[in-house]
C-alpha cells in the first residue's frame, strides 16, 4: 500500500480505505471527514496526483482557475467575464470549474490556493498569476498537470500563454490621437513589472517613435490602479504640461481621470483628447462617451479553456504556445 496514503490517512484519523473513497469519489463520504483528508493532503504537502495514478484510472474532471480581483476594483468584470468563457467551453466538454480569488494579491496566498486545488485532483490550471517568476510551480505542480496562464505572462515554468494585445491596443489607440494632431500626449498607466502594463507602455513609445517623437518621460505617471490614484494623476498631468491629449492604460485609474475632467470642467476632446483601457458600461454615459481600448475577455475565457483541453487530451511534451488575441479600438465623443 501507497505509505503516503497511509501517511494521510494517520494524519487525518479515518482509515485507508476512506481517503481512497475521498479521492475516487466511488462512496458516499460526509463533507467533514472530507474535509479532515483534504486537510491532512495540504498540511503534508501531498502530492495528490500521485494518489491519483495509484487509486484511480479516470481523471476528476476538474479545472482549477486562480484570478486577481479586488473587492472594489471594475477589473473584476474584466475576469468574470474571462470566467464565463472559461466555465461555457469547459462545460461543453464535459469539465466542471472550481474558481479561486487572490484578493490579496499576495504570492504565499496563490501558492495556499494551489496546494488546496491539489487536494481536489484538478485536472489542470488556468492562472492569472501575480508572480513574474512562477518557478515556484516546479515545486507545487511538478508538471502533474497542464498549466494555461491568462492575462498576463509569468517566465520560469512552461505552460500555454492566453493574452490580450494589450501593445498593439495602446499603438491604435496613440496612433489615432497623433491623426488628430496631437503631439503632446499624456500617458497614465498601473504599475509597471507586470508584462501587460510593460507591453501598453511599449505601444505609447512605438507609437510616438514612428512618428518621430521622443518619449518625454515627464508626460508619463505610473501609479497602483484605484480611483483616487488616476484622479491625482490627471490633476499633475494637467497642473505640470502642456498636453492636448491623454492615453491611460488601465480601467480603474481612467475612472479617476474622467472623474477629475468633469470636476474641472474640463471639455473632452475640444481641451483634452482622452482614450481610456477597457469597455465598460460607464464609459457609455460619461459627457461626452468615452473612447476606449476593448479587450476580448470573454474570447480569452474561451482560447484558454480550448488550449487547456487540447493539453489535456494531448499530453505529448512539446513546448508552451503564446496565443494573442486582438484588442479592438473604440471610437467614441472623447477624441
């Protein structure tokens, strides 16, 4: 017998025979002593797949997702409509989602998330991870199961990439401001270090290169993504240049910006050309409407789904796929 069944059984106090049923899901078991195993498996850090070779032949049919969302952030909808695409496809082929959010954003919390995820014989991972460096998945996943992230990328373990174009987004988005004759164009993003704030940023420089402008780093503000961070923003922009127009690169931080607009009267585009990142419902009612950059959220739901199942169903080794998915350019009353 499996001594690290034992060893789960011993330390969950139920019988061998009964972490077998846990895991196999081939008897009834009451959800406290499930939860007693599920336990015991986390706090030994077991390896459960490895159960699962041994105990059972069919997989649980199961795909983990793991997404980043703040109680008070609009970004929320941008995943939760990721999610809808994720759960429709997986359900058309026979899959079941089990959803978890780093609300923290911290890093030990998205590897506890992991390890429970475990415990349950996922089948594979869908991820928006927080880390630039996921070489911890070496030690957690161990290659037990496919890995998709989404969103943004993580280097340091191979898995299929599911992202936005969020660099050529930001090109359209700058090159139509430069069609109107601005030259002088702010630009507020989110932090910086992760690769889809690194990629909008890049897009605001190519833009500007080809035309032959120099990127003056004095146009530019980076701050954490809140409401009151692009309201600040705006108002130094504004108080310390001579800008005509304005690209910010992140949903939450152009709500503040508008916010500030329309507190200062200040009219879109006759004095400030403004185009903001992502298509939410407000940013149709806003005097004038405002132009955006959409992202594809549902559809990213959808590839990442596909390409799990396509890892699933083929599990030949071979090297992680980037799939990129185009961003669309919404031209409203703001510029």
């Amino acid at each position: 017998m499996n001594a690290g069944i034992k060893e789960v059984a011993e330390a969950a106090g139920v019988s061998i025979a009964t972490v077998s049923h846990v895991v196999n899901s081939t008897r009834f078991v009451s959800e406290k002593t499930k939860s007693k195993v599920f336990r015991a498996m986390e706090q030994l850090d077991f390896r459960p797949n490895a159960v699962a070779q041994s105990l059972r032949s069919q997989k649980s049919n199961t795909i983990g997702l793991i997404v980043p969302m703040l109680p008070s952030d609009t970004s929320n909808f941008f995943f939760m409509t990721i999610v809808q695409g994720i759960q429709k496809t997986l359900k058309q082929h026979g899959y079941q989602l089990l959803l978890s959010n780093n609300a923290t954003e911290e890093l030990e919390e998205e590897k506890e998330q992991i390890k429970l995820f475990n415990s349950k014989l996922i089948d594979g991972l869908i991820i928006a991870s927080i880390a630039d460096d996921a070489s911890y998945l070496n030690d957690t996943v161990r290659s037990h199961y496919p890995v998709v992230f989404i969103d943004r990328k993580s280097e340091g373990y191979p898995g299929d990439y599911v992202l936005a174009d969020g660099f050529g987004g930001s090109l359209k988005a700058v090159q139509s401001i430069l069609d109107k004759g601005h030259e002088k164009i702010g630009f507020i993003t989110g932090t910086l270090g992760i690769s889809t704030s690194n990629e909008r940023l890049e897009g605001y420089k190519k833009a500007l290169a080809d035309r032959g402008i120099a990127f003056d780093p004095s146009l530019m503000r980076e701050a954490n993504a809140s409401f009151e961070n692009g309201y600040e923003c705006a108002k130094e922009l504004i108080a310390s240049s001579d800008i005509t127009a304005l690209f910010v690169a992140n949903n939450v931080l152009t709500m503040g910006v508008v916010a500030y607009l329309q507190e200062q009267k200040i009219k879109m585009p006759e004095e400030l050309a403004v185009i903001g990142f992502d298509d939410y419902d407000w940013t149709k009612i806003t005097t004038p409407p405002l132009s955006v950059i959409r992202q594809p959220s549902f559809e990213i739901g959808v590839k990442a789904a596909e390409a799990m199942i396509q890892r699933i169903e083929n599990s030949d080794k071979h090297e992680g796929i980037e799939y990129r998915l185009p961003t669309t350019l919404i031209m409203r009353g703001s510029c």
